[in-house]
C-alpha cells in the first residue's frame, strides 16, 4: 500500500495537516502477512501500531490460556498498548494479525507528543477507550448471563462482521481459545449451529447461513 497525505486524510479525516505530516515523517510502514504477532505480552513498546487496512487481534494470557479481548481494525489502534506507551511498562496483552495488514508503527516519544499536542490524536483514543469499554461490558454480559450457545454463535457474527465474509476459515481449536472454553465443548454446539441450519461446517471452516 503506498502511503501517502491524501491516504492518511481519508483515513483519519479528523486529524490536522501538521498532524499527518508528523505521521508521514515519523512512521514506519509494515506490510504483515496473516496470523503474525505484532505485539508479544511482556515487550517494552518503543512503538505504537495503527492499522491502516487489515485486522488485528488483541488477546490476554493468563498462565497457559488466553482470550480474545478485542479486534483492531482500520484506523484504529490498540489502547493496551497505548497505555504500555505512556506509562512505560510491559505489553499486558498480545496481538496477531487476523488478516494479510497493513500497519503504521510510530516511535514511543512523538506518541508522547501528539497527545499533549494535537487534540484529534488524543480524541481518537478517547473514543478508542469508549468503544473498548463498552465491548468489555458486552463480555461480561455474556459470559455472566447468557449461555454458551448464544455467545459462540454472536462471535461468528462478529467475526464475519469484521471479515466481511460470510465463510470463516477457522479451526474448532482456534474458537475455543477466542471464546474461553474447551475445544470439546465448540464441537458440541456447532454441531448443534449445524443441525439448526445457522451454519454449514467443514475442515478448517465455518460458514453462517442466516
């Protein structure tokens, strides 16, 4: 993706011209192929990712588990890392790139920067942390009141959501990891999905039928 000021304008329309312009100088283009981490749980983060195009996971860990905390799509950036930045302490998450993506990283010190001196940067996260919260209410809301079931079956549809596909190419191990249960346990009720005609599966797939 060539990346320039009018690409960065559509992309954060918001954002001031001076802002862009700092952007262009000061950050680094990578192109990141599918199913690569882009932020290990523990690293110090001398730079802050923003995804211009493509998708990115963000997990937690504990021990040996982990869980799908949130998606990071265009135009948007990781607010974990964000306060790993500012504070200067270690990744409590990790991240992998859902998709083929393409990521904009910027040293820890302008990020330090543009948020005491550009309030469109600083609303951007503002908003980020809103829209994060509110996705954390949704969890806990799921988890706590509504049974399994239901909370695999609106992760597909969260997931096609931000694929754009209605075909999800994903492994029963894969779910269970993101939705926080035993492997066992997703084959059951998508078994379940499938005798219901809510989805069609297959090796490696899912695919969500209304």
């Amino acid at each position: 993706m060539e990346i320039d000021l009018r690409l960065l304008k559509q992309k954060f329309p918001n954002f001031e011209k001076r802002m862009l312009k700092d952007m262009l100088s000061y950050g680094m283009i990578k192109e990141v192929p599918g199913g690569t981490e882009v932020i290990r749980f523990g690293q110090y983060m001398k730079m802050l990712p923003i995804v211009l195009d493509g998708v990115v996971k963000v997990y937690s860990q504990y021990e040996d588990k982990e869980f799908l905390l949130y998606y990071i799509q265009s135009s948007e950036s990781c607010i974990m890392s964000l306060s790993a930045v500012l504070n200067d302490t270690p990744s409590r998450v990790f991240a992998v790139t859902g998709t083929d993506s393409t990521i904009m990283m910027f040293p820890s010190k302008m990020v330090k920067k543009w948020i005491k001196d550009f309030g469109a940067f600083n609303n951007l996260f503002y908003h980020l942390y809103d829209k994060r919260y509110n996705d954390l209410i949704e969890t806990l809301n799921q988890v706590l009141f509504e049974k399994l079931d239901k909370r695999l079956y609106d992760y597909l549809i969260e997931k096609t959501k931000v694929s754009g596909l209605n075909e999800i190419k994903i492994t029963h191990k894969q779910i269970a990891e993101e939705v926080g249960t035993a492997r066992e346990v997703v084959s059951r009720i998508l078994k379940k999905l499938e005798t219901n005609n809510q989805i069609v599966q297959g090796k490696g797939y899912v695919k969500l039928l209304n």
